[in-house]
C-alpha cells in the first residue's frame, strides 16, 4: 500500500510553500511520526512528519516550491516490515571511504633510532586516529553528499535547522571558516582541519577586487519586508518614548524567585510584568486596542498580546490570547512554548493570526533606544529596551537607579497624542509600582 506524503495545510491564505529540506533520502525507510522534511512559507517554517512507516520515494527534490496540498512522495508500508538495516549498511561504505586512506609514503622507510618500547602501536604514524565513525542517517540527502564529498567530521560543525540538525548552509559555512589543506608530513600523522571563522578561505577576492553575493530572500523574509513595509505606507505611525525605573521589580523578582519557581515550576521573568502592565493600560485606552477598517473603528474587547520573537528564519509574533485572563506563571509559560516551537519547526499559523497588541523586546539584544514598526492592523506596538543604570534626580537627590527607555509606536489617526503619552505613563506606574500585579503569587 503507498501512503502519499503531501505538504500540509498551514492557514486559507497561505497557497504554496517551499519544500525547504528533506531529512532522509530517496529509499530510506522511515517509521511513523518521524520528521520528514521542512516547508517554509510566507508566514513559518513547519517540519512535517511521516503518516506511516516504509520506505520512502521522493517525487519532489528540496528547493522546489510546490502548491499546499501536492504529492512530494510516497511511503510503501508493504516495505515496512522489512528490515531497515539496507540502507544504513550501504551508507556506511561510502562514509569509510571517504575517509582519506594513509598513503604508504607516509609510513617510516627506516627504523627510527629510538628503544624497542617506541615500537607500539601509538607511534606509527600512518595510524589515522581510532574513533568511531559519525552516522549521517539523520542529515538531508544534499548535506550528507557534501559532508561526505568534502570529508568532514559532522561532530565539528554547529547545527542551526531543526532539532539541531545540520543544513547544507552549516556546511558551507565551516567549510568557508576551514584552514588550507593540511600537508602530509613523513614524521607525523595526517594534520585533520581546524575550524578557524576568522581565517580566509581560498576564495579570498585579490585585494582591490569587488565582489558580491547575491541571495535569494527566504519566503518568510519576502513576508517581513512586505508586511513592514506596508505598515510604513499606510499608517499615520508616530512614536512617543519614556523611561522607566525597574528598581521594584528587579526586586520583587529578587524576592520571589525561590517561592515563584518552587510555586510553578518555572522562572519569573521580565516580560510577564510587562504583558500585565500593557493589560492595564489597554483596559483604559480601548483605542489602543483597535484598529481601522475603512472608515470604521474596530473596538477589541478582548486581550491578544504578541510578543515579538526572533529566530533564524526572521522575526515572528506568535499571541498569547485572552491574556488578562492568565497569571504570571501562564504568561511566562506561554512565552517558552512558543520559542520551543520555533525552534523546532512547530510554530502554526494559528499561533500567529488575531493578535491586538505587541510587544517587542530589543533589550535583549542590546538596543538602548528604537522605534518599533506597527504590526498591521494593529494600532500600537510597545518597544522595550535594555536595563541601564543612571543617575536620576529623586527628592533633590541624585541617585543611581536602574532604568529602561521603552517606546510607544502607534497609528496617529485613530490614537492621538494625549491618549498615546498618557497609555505609556500608565505602563510606567504599574511597573514602577508592581505590588499590585503581584497580588496573585
């Protein structure tokens, strides 16, 4: 019996995708819910798993666009009773052989002038070392040809792609960070390659020599640009900024980071209090909170906050919904459920669509100061930034406080600027004044 493979349904306004890598090769058998390959479209990047266990036949190759709904292949599930030891035993020939072989040159043409004791096997040199070979089952087809062509260790190359995995890109690049080829010596063993990043690699242009690369965007990153752009046309977008003195919640965290992780099991973290404080403010400035549809004001009279997440692929906003509805420990919850399924490949379109408000917090990368894009249709996005001590004046007093500039972006014809100040004011004091907030721990 054959099972189709077909690239799956991901939302009613996403038509096609792009059949970004496959994680095993034409023949492989395969067991039921094993990941299979990855799409990405305009809006994720899903890794899609087996319906069935056999033997799979792939019907389109990686890099391929393909309309949602199409064949890519097939799973014979006749074959998967059949041992699976075929395709490993013809693999590992193949990796062995790709092995450099010792020449014989390299072996000693007399007898080094050293005590019989320096005649064990440790000391001969045409020896390679004695370490297990890696196995490439795991690894897309394309990669494991260009591992095994260029004679690398996957042991030493970092994996970006899902679960870790190494994509032809991971590849590409260790072989661009690599030293010149080793020379074999008569007095020493074959020299294996160093990953040096910094060191050139023989493409090197000649100096005075202009050079370019040209690379096709990502579909997710042709949506970015799209979606940002347009926020940038066809809003009235102005941004209105203020700092705030973290002193009390950096302590309250201080306080309560033993009970709140022995309470629920997980850490106490900055954007919670956030999410809370953006609650408030949005309870109070429902303009905030809507968006415009033609002529009409649309009002949400419920609380779906996306926070703003970058990954490899480009910067997603997955929405923690009805989030007045959720306590500390939920919010903080739903926050590293969401970077799980990025990192995996899991994340749907569902997880993405709905959202009210946004959240985006650039301090962690470092930023001290910026103003966000609109989400569209959104009419706010709050920007956070990085925790700063400086000195403020208090009571006459200079003192040193922790502080952090945030940034409100919103669309000018539907919020004006009074209400824009006063929402970000009221963030300002349910953080500087977090007790309130706390009551739930």
């Amino acid at each position: 019996m054959l099972v189709e493979v077909k690239v799956p349904s991901v939302g009613e306004s996403v038509t096609e995708a792009l059949l970004a890598q496959w994680f095993k090769n034409d023949g492989d058998a395969v067991t039921q819910d094993e990941p299979l390959f990855v799409i990405e479209t305009d809006k994720v990047t899903l890794e899609v798993v087996s319906e069935a266990a056999g033997v799979l036949a792939i019907k389109v190759q990686e890099g391929e666009t393909v309309a949602i709904g199409a064949v890519v292949g097939t799973i014979d599930t006749a074959a998967a009773s059949k041992p699976a030891e075929p395709p490993p035993a013809t693999e590992a020939p193949e990796i062995k052989a790709a092995q450099p072989p010792a020449p014989a040159s390299e072996a000693p043409q007399e007898p080094a002038p050293v005590p019989p004791v320096s005649e064990t096997p440790s000391a001969q040199p045409v020896s390679p070392p004695a370490q297990p070979l890696p196995n490439l089952d795991h690894l897309a087809p394309s990669v494991r040809r260009l591992i095994t062509e260029k004679n690398l260790d996957p042991n030493q190359i970092s994996g970006t792609g899902p679960a870790g995995r190494i994509t032809k890109g991971d590849v590409i690049l260790f072989l661009e960070g690599l030293q010149p080829p080793a020379t074999i010596s008569g007095d020493g063993p074959v020299q294996q390659p160093v990953q040096t990043p910094k060191q050139p690699s023989a493409e090197t242009p000649e100096p005075g020599q202009e050079v370019i690369t040209r690379k096709p965007m990502s579909p997710i990153r042709q949506r970015i640009a799209s979606h940002l752009l347009a926020a940038k046309q066809n809003t009235a977008m102005l941004t209105t900024f203020n700092d705030i003195d973290m002193t009390r919640v950096m302590a309250l965290r201080a306080e309560y980071k033993e009970s709140f992780k022995k309470k629920y099991d997980i850490s106490l973290g900055m954007m919670s209090f956030f999410i809370k404080a953006c609650v408030e403010a949005l309870k109070e400035f429902p303009e905030v909170n809507a968006y415009i549809d033609d002529k009409d004001i649309i009002y949400h009279h419920y609380y779906h906050i996306g926070v703003a997440i970058g990954s490899e692929k480009g910067l997603v906003v997955p929405v923690i919904r009805h989030a007045d509805q959720l306590n500390f420990a939920e919010l903080e919850q739903a926050i590293i459920d969401f970077v799980v399924k990025i990192k995996d490949n899991r994340l749907e379109l569902s997880d993405l669509e709905g959202g009210t408000f946004t959240i985006s917090n650039g301090g962690v990368f470092g930023s001290l100061l910026s103003t966000p894009i609109l989400n569209m249709p959104q009419s706010g996005i709050l920007g956070m930034h990085r925790i700063d001590k400086r000195p403020i004046a208090m009571e006459d007093q200079i003192v040193i406080r922790p502080m952090m500039y945030v940034a409100l972006s919103y669309d000018h014809r539907i919020i004006d600027g009074r209400e824009a100040v006063t929402f970000l004011k009221r963030i300002k004091e349910c953080i500087e004044n977090p007790e309130r907030m706390m009551m739930e721990i």
